[in-house]
C-alpha cells in the first residue's frame, strides 16, 4: 500500500496541484481594475475544477453577484480517470444528496452550476452550487466539456500541467476569453508564441520570476532536493518556479511603459556592471543589440534588441512590437540560421566574463 501511494504521487507529477485562493484573487483583481464591468453577464467555465478542491469555483461562486456573473459552470474530472488516484472520498455534501450514486462516483466526472438563488438567502453564492454527474469523465476533450466550451464566454482554470499544451489549443480554437495558469516555457510553443507576438494573448498581471505555491495532496513526496515552504495557510503546498498566468482578458498593467534610461545613460549610470563593462554587445549573426536585462533597455535605441523572456512580465504593446523569439520557427524567420536553438546571446558568469547564452526576445520600440 505505501508504495502504491508513493507511486501513485510520483505518478501524478503536477496534476493534482491546486491553486490557492490568494493567487486568484490577486490575478483577477487586476483585470477588475481594469475594467469593473469585465465579467458582467458572462458565463465562465472552469473545466478542471471540482469545487472540493477548486479555489477558482469557491472564488467565483463568492463573487458571483459582484461580477454580476450570469452562470457560472464547473466541471471535474472522474477519480478513476486520474493519473493520481490516492485519497479520493466522497464528502457528505455529495453522499447525501439524493442524486448520489456509488457506481457513478468514481468514474463519471461532475458538472456543477451556479446561476440563481437557491437557498432563499437573496444571494447567489457557493450554497447555491447545484450539480449532476456528466455522461463522461469530464475530459476537458470529451465531447459534452467541448460544448460546454463552446457556449462559454470565458474558460479560466489551472489545467493539468502534462495537458498544457493540448489544453492551450483546446482554448484557442473555440476562440473564447480565458484565463489559465501554465508553465512560462509555454510561451516558446509553437501556437502560443505568434498570439503573444499578434497581442492577442498576454501574461498575466501577477509577476511571474517568484513561482507559485500549489496546494498539494496529503501523501505527495517531495523531491530530494526541494528546498522551499512546504506548509503555507495550513495547506500542504509545492513550489513550483517558471510559472505564469496566461490570458486574452485585458488588464491595466499592460499598459504602463517600462520606465527607461537613454543608451548612453544607460552605459554611464547603470546598475547592471555588464552593461558598465561590455556596453551593448551585438550579436554575430543578427542584427541586433543583446540586453540582459529589462531595467536596462535604452530608451532610445531604434534598432532590434534581444532582451530576456522575462521581460513580458513588463512588455506593454503600446512601448515596444515584439518581432520573434531565439528559438525555432521563428529565429528561422528572422534569418537567425546558424545555430536552430537560438542560442545567438552572450550571457555573464559572476565574474562578468560572457558565457553560454539563454533565450531572447527580439523587441523593437514603437
Ligand atoms: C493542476 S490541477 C488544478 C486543479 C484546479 N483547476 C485548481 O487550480 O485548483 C489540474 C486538474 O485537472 C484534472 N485533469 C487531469 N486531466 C484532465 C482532463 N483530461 N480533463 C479534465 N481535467 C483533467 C486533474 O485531475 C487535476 O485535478
């Protein structure tokens, strides 16, 4: 039995990986901000969400009248079908409702919707959740979940990380608003990265160099070398570094320019001791300035700068077009040939002395 739950733990790897409720307040926060009327009259799906674990269905069932939501859809996934099987036990909340069925529990997903007031207290909130078993699983590709897509206005979960690329298409293709939670590699795919250049998808508000802590199930295992919190809000939790929200949703951030210096004040008073010792070096075979840093892009400067992927932690698109990343197709297309993984920066060990390089983003200013 143990070893069935250490491999079912390691089996799961980031699947079962739950999003804490700060983390949702904060990012939606932002696009609230932005624009208090954002979610007024929506429907919102989140597809991988069982509201016993899910903070993003407890958070946009709490708000449900604030953001004047018109429905609120949550599906989950069936127990069975999970690569990480340990623990699951149905809660009193579903074994005493009427509708509860043994045979079903384990292996149909659940479709729980929230729209109208149910308990009589004048308010739609959490209470007023009503669910049903679905046909299926509750695959975010079975065909039931994709109509459910279909008639959204706007997807918003954290989707199972091995699924992040298929989930991301799933997405795309039905053209809806969304909000997702996904690994910042992401950005390099091939079928996200020309949305990101085309601003028709951008990171998140939240910065994304800190990682997230996830809530993680009782018998998760740590890895040897984890080094970080393992307990936060008396949650067993897992930090998980690089990852960032990604969303066609507009916020306020994004359109706050990068306070610059000019190249030559760059050169004379910058914190960076590289930028002091090397000045902008170009690179041997694209014509452009490489900047390690974001704080230091001169403001001035006319040409392509390569500058790190972090840097769309800041990018507004009324500062600067971003024209191709150091990786792939598109370092192809922007005659970066000699070397296909883009690897054209410098980049400074300690001692300043350049070394094997990172990837870049190509930028221009506007
Ligand atoms: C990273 S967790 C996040 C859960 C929740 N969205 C949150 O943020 O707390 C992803 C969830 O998706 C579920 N899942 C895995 N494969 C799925 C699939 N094909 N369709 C729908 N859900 C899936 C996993 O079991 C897991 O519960």
């Amino acid at each position: 039995m143990a070893n069935k739950n250490l491999s079912n733990a390691k089996n799961s790897k980031n699947d079962e990986f739950y999003t804490q409720y700060h983390y949702i307040e904060k990012e939606v926060n932002a696009y609230i901000e932005y624009n208090p009327d954002v979610f007024r009259g929506k429907t919102i799906l989140l597809p991988c969400d069982d509201p016993e674990w899910s903070n993003f269905t407890k958070y946009f069932a709490q708000n449900f009248d604030r953001f004047g939501l018109k429905r609120l859809i949550s599906t989950s996934y069936a127990p069975e079908s999970k690569m990480y099987k340990g623990g699951y036990q149905p809660t009193l909340f579903e074994t005493l409702d009427p509708q509860y069925d043994k045979k079903k529990t384990n292996i149909k997903g659940k479709i729980f919707t929230l729209d109208h007031d149910i308990t009589g207290d004048g308010r739609v909130n959490f209470n007023d959740l009503e669910w049903n078993y679905l046909k299926g699983d509750g695959d975010f590709r079975s065909e039931e979940v994709v109509k459910l897509r279909n008639e959204a206005d706007i997807i918003i979960t954290n989707p199972p990380f091995s699924l992040f690329r298929e989930f991301f298409m799933w997405i795309v293709e039905a053209d809806n608003d969304f909000l997702v939670i996904g690994h910042m590699n992401a950005i390099k795919y091939r079928n996200v990265f020309p949305l990101i250049k085309e601003n028709k998808v951008w990171v998140g508000a939240t910065n994304f160099n800190t990682g997230m802590y996830f809530r993680v199930p009782d018998d998760f295992i740590y890895t040897e070398s984890y080094k970080f919190k393992r307990e936060q809000n008396g949650v067993k939790v897992n930090r998980v570094p690089g990852v960032c929200w990604f969303s066609s949703i507009d916020h306020g951030r994004r359109h706050q320019p990068i306070p610059l210096m000019t190249f030559d004040d760059n050169i004379k008073y910058s914190k960076h001791k590289e930028i002091k010792k090397y000045n902008y070096l170009k690179y041997d075979n694209y014509d452009a300035i490489e900047v390690p840093f974001t704080d230091a892009i001169p403001s001035d400067y006319t040409g392509v700068m390569g500058v790190p992927i972090s840097f769309l932690n800041k990018y507004s698109p009324e500062q600067f077009e971003i024209l191709g990343v150091s990786t792939g197709d598109f370092a192809k297309s922007l005659g970066i040939t000699t070397n296909y993984r883009g690897r054209t920066d410098v980049q400074f060990t300690k001692d300043g002395v350049p070394k094997c390089p990172y990837e870049r983003i190509f930028i221009k200013a506007k």
